[in-house]
C-alpha cells in the first residue's frame, strides 16, 4: 500500500508539472499559472504553492479578467473628451476657453479654469482663434466655421475650409455653437429657428375648502428679431371659477389678451413700431377691445435680454359690450419696460 501511493503521488505531479507555466516577470517575483479546461488561468505568487491554487482561485481570475475585458471595450467605445479650446488675448493676457456669447457690444468667455462667463470688450481684444465651430447670421446670411482673427475690433474673420470670410460684429444677429460641435436637441432648434424664441407657460389648480375653485392659465411669448426688424408676440388667458355648497359655480374670470407689435430701428437704439392688441373679458362684460397704434421709441441696453425701453404713441379704440352700448376713441399713451437676464458672469 505505501508503494501504490507514492507511485499514485508521482503520477499526480507529474501530470500537475505538465500543465505549469513559468513566466518570467520583475526582477523579484515569480508568477506561476494553472490551466483549466476552459483555458482560464488562477495566478499565484513565487510564495505559494500549486496545490494552493483552488477552483474558487480560478473562479475569481475569471471575474478579473472579464472586469479588465469590460474595462477595455468600454474604453474603445468611448469617443475622446472634446479638448478643443478658443484662445482670446486681452490686454496681454491669454485666456483659454469657450465663447458663450457675442453681441455688437462684448464678447462672454467661459474659462476652462473656472465657472462663469466674463464679458470682454472688442477694444481691449487683441487676438481671437477658435478650435470651436460656430454658426454665425448676419445681414440675413449665414455662415459656419472657426473665428480665426479679429480685425480693427470690428470685424471677425471666419474660416470654413480654404475660405476665409470677413463678418462685421456690428452686423450679426446670432451666434451660436454649431450643430457639428453639439447635436443636442436643443440646439439643433436654435440652428434651425435662429432668429425666434419664446417661451410658453401654462398653469392648472385645484382648491378644495370652504369654496373650490378651478383655475387655468396660459401664457405664450414669441419674438423675432433680424437685422433691423423685431417682431413680438403675446397671447394671455385666464379662467376661474368658484363652487360653495348650495350655489351654483360663480365665474371669477374669463379673459384673455392678443398683442401683436412691429418695430423698426433706424439706428442701434430708434425704432418706430405698429401694434395691435384685443382683449376679452366676460365677467367685466368686455366683447371685445381692439386698439391698433402707432409710435416710436428708443432701447437702453447692452444685449437682447438685458435692457431699458421707452415709447409712446397715439392710436384708436374700439370697445363692445355685453351689456351696454359700443364705444370708440383716440387716444395717446407712453409705456416704460425692462428685461434683465441674470447670470453668473464678471466684466473685464
């Protein structure tokens, strides 16, 4: 029996020896691998010895190496970071980062060493290059590329393949990133609609109480606005109504309001403008109010969404009544208003 079972001994590790493999690895360290039928290996150290190798070993050199498999597919499929940078020199200074926004007054850069936008005057910019594309509308043209110089701090140089195209700052409507750099749904609208924005609000309530009520709203915003014309659209309606036990629903409001305006500029801040307005009101007993007028006015401001405006105007009004008789007149009037856009930016 002791015989049989040192032959049984040998013949195990000679069958062991002829599945071990020694690869040669730093100077210090030794690794040895054994093979399963699947051809996965269980790797040990110069320290430990074969038999120590278990099947649990081998279980988790399999997870291992399926995690590095993972890790490397992933990497493979993950396009490179967008390194791409626009470098502006001001008062000597060179900057890197992106350019948020361009208006005929200032430039925004957002920095990639920092958060938030800082606005640059064209007379401090020395030098302007992109590595980002744009898509630029002036003078009801348009044209994408990379801003590659500025000139005399009034007019951009953008090149899109072999062509270089001179742009007057003064002149462009739009400044967008272009579609090739950021194919987000929301700025593929911009790109499409470059000229218009809004905004739509649209309200439902519910009370429930002594009284319930039943509320809607709805308020919609359009403007256009290319080269010297600007056009504003309005719509606001509200609907109200209030239930007490006992008594039928009481109608608090039901109205709404069209407005309808047409400027012109004759110069950066003068316009003149035609407008159109109705409103409805059925628990005022207002049928119908139309008042069609004309004027002229002037816009303080450094941008589209930050600005001061006065005007004033004569024009005609038409009223009907549910309940009494029609009525008409001229009138005159003046009007003051505002927009500002807050951002988290610094001027320079």
């Amino acid at each position: 029996m002791r015989l049989h079972f040192v032959g049984l001994l040998l013949a195990v590790t000679a069958f062991a020896t002829e599945e071990i493999e020694v690869l040669p690895m730093m100077e210090d360290t030794t690794v040895v691998t054994k093979a399963d039928s699947e051809g996965w290996v269980a790797v040990t150290n110069k320290t430990q010895k074969l038999d120590d190798v278990s099947s649990v070993d081998i279980a988790k050199e399999k997870r291992r190496q399926r995690m590095e498999n993972k890790e490397k597919e992933k990497s493979e499929e993950e396009p490179p970071e967008d390194t791409k940078v626009d470098t502006i020199t001001v008062k000597g200074a060179v900057l890197q980062g992106q350019v948020s926004e361009l208006t005929a007054d200032y430039l925004e850069f957002n920095l990639i060493y920092g958060k938030g936008n800082i606005q640059i005057k064209y007379d401090d910019i020395e030098q302007l290059s992109t590595e980002h594309q744009y898509h630029i509308f002036y003078k009801g043209k348009e044209t994408t590329g990379q801003i590659v110089a500025i000139k005399e701090h009034a007019f951009l140089v953008i090149k899109h393949g072999d062509i270089e195209e001179t742009v007057q700052i003064s002149n462009i409507d739009r400044f967008l990133i272009s579609t090739r750099e950021n194919d987000s749904l929301e700025n593929q609208f911009r790109n499409l609609s470059p000229y218009t924005r809004g905004n739509v609000d649209i309200g439902l309530e519910y009370e429930s109480g002594t009284n319930v009520k039943h509320k809607a709203s709805a308020t919609i915003h359009l403007e256009r606005k290319m080269m010297q014309y600007r056009s504003t659209f309005d719509l606001d309606y509200n609907y109200e109504t209030t239930k007490t036990s006992g008594s039928p629903d009481q109608l608090n409001k039901n109205d709404y309001t069209l407005f309808f305006e047409q400027d012109y500029y004759l110069s950066k801040g003068d316009f003149v403008f035609g407008q159109l307005g109705f409103d409805f009101d059925e628990p005022r007993g207002i049928k119908g109010r139309a008042y069609p007028a004309i004027g002229a006015g002037h816009r303080f401001g450094e941008s589209r969404d930050t600005w001061i405006q006065i005007k004033g105007g004569g024009g005609y009004v038409h009223e009907r009544f549910f309940e009494y008789p029609n009525n008409s007149y001229f009138s005159g009037f003046m009007g003051v208003g505002a927009s500002y856009k807050f951002e988290n930016r610094s001027p320079i």
